[in-house]
C-alpha cells in the first residue's frame, strides 16, 4: 500500500519475498479474498479519490500521482468503481 503510486508487477512483488509469482497471487487471495491486482487497483482509486478533494489537480495528474500509466485505463477504472468519471465525482461531493 505505501508504494501504490510506483511501476507494480505482480514479478517484482514476488521477487521482494524471494516466492514465484503464481504463489505469491495464490496466497494473496486466499488472505484476502481478491488479487493483488485488484487490491492495488482499489488502493490507488481511493487515493485518488482523496486527491478529488484534497487538490485541485486535473484527472490526469492524479491518474499519474497515483500509478496509472494511462489515464484513460483510471478513468475507466474510476467510472466502473464509482459510476461516474473523476471530475463528475468531485463536482458531485462538493
């Protein structure tokens, strides 16, 4: 979670523990019940959604600030977690 914003692979994860991807994937879920991809996926969204309020940044800033290579892939993601693009979201909690 501290290192949300950074380049994750779900290799170099695992390579941090010395363990094969497929296992380290394996015993996320079975901990907590999604992936790791999933995880990390919620992690950056609720930064980002603390940055709709905290900043006034653009969309794609905080797509960038929070590990998103393609802003296009966050506002997808952002639109299927919250049924709204970022902006609508932080016009709608305002």
């Amino acid at each position: 979670a501290e290192h949300y914003a950074e380049k994750l692979t779900l290799t170099g994860i695992a390579s941090q523990f010395y363990i094969s991807p497929y296992y380290l994937s394996r015993l996320f879920k079975e901990a907590h019940g999604i992936t790791i991809v999933e995880y990390i996926l919620n992690v950056r969204l609720s930064h980002a959604v603390r940055l709709l309020f905290e900043t006034d940044l653009s969309a794609t800033e905080i797509a960038s600030k929070t590990g998103f290579n393609n802003s296009n892939y966050f506002f997808k993601k952002f639109k299927e977690k919250y049924g709204v693009t970022p902006m609508q979201y932080r016009n709608e909690q305002l």
